[in-house]
C-alpha cells in the first residue's frame, strides 16, 4: 500500500526477562535436574501484558522469533500470538536474540534485538529478591509508514 511522506510514528515496547529459583514443586518429570532457575523472555508494551490500557502489540507486530542458546532442544522459538514471550527453565545465562516482524501490508523491515538472559542479582539492593529482572525500553519508529500500518496503529 501507499505511504504516508512525512508522517513517522513510533510504539513504545519492553523487552527483557524475569528469573526466579526453580522450586522442586515447579518441576516436571523431564526437567533436567542441573537447572537452577526459571524464566521467561518476552516484549510487551510498557503496561504489561492484559492490564488495562495495555496496547495489544499484535495490531502491528506478526510475530517474534526468539533464538535461544543452542543447548536448547529447538532453540528458535517463534512466537504469532500474543503474548510474545517463551517460558524456560536453565543453569545459566546467555545472549537471547529477539527478532520481531511486521504484518505483510506494513511493508516494514523485521528488527533484531539482542538480551542478556538475567538469572542472578547483580546489584547488592537485588540480594534477596526472589523474583530477577532486567528489561529494556525501546521505541520502535515507522517512517513514513504505509496506509494500511497507518490504519492498523490508529485503529484503536
Ligand atoms: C554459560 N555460556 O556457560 C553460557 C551458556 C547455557 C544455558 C549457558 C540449559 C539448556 C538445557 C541452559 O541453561 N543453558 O539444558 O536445555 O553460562
């Protein structure tokens, strides 16, 4: 579709992770038995995901591609409905790309992002938290984005 000159428009998202031990309750029959913690890495608007207000980031985004540390069975994780976020367990801690892509009629490149999967506190205030986290802020801008991004951003 045609696009709109002059018009850029950005949507603000957060990415990152959450941690916690893993309890011996939380644990499956195939979990194996030198994971630690669990976790799950996701993005979502800067609300939180199914609280009010929360913008549903499926209006513009397709899907995610989360890719894991090969010592992970399938460790490429495409997520195509919200929330775009996976749940693991692990031992440790490793780079995560996060690749997001736009609906077709977008006609947008996809973004790569990159997180360090946080499982340990790093600061001495974080000591005796039982839940870790670390997210990032971003912005995600279309310049000059097509009608029909135009009409799926502003649709609600
Ligand atoms: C490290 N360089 O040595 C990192 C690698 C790998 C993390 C971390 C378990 C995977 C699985 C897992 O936590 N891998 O068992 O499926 O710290």
């Amino acid at each position: 579709s045609k696009r709109i000159k002059t018009l850029s428009i950005s949507r603000p998202v957060i990415y990152g992770n959450s941690a916690r031990h893993l309890k011996d309750g939380d644990r499956k029959p195939d979990t194996p038995p030198e994971h630690t913690h669990k976790w799950s890495v996701f993005v979502r608007s800067p609300l939180g995901e199914g609280k009010a207000g929360d913008e549903d980031l499926s209006l513009y985004i397709k899907k995610v591609v989360f890719k894991l540390h090969d010592t992970y069975p399938n460790s490429t994780r495409s997520i195509e409905v919200p929330p775009f976020e996976v749940e693991e367990t692990g031992w440790g801690e490793f780079e995560i790309g996060i690749k997001i892509f736009f609906h077709n009629d977008a006609n947008e490149k996809n973004i790569s992002l990159y997180h360090h999967l946080r499982l340990h506190p790093y600061k001495e205030e974080d000591k005796d938290k039982d839940v870790i986290k670390s997210l990032q802020y971003d912005e995600i801008v279309f310049n000059e984005p097509t009608e029909l991004l135009f009409e799926r951003l502003t649709s609600k």
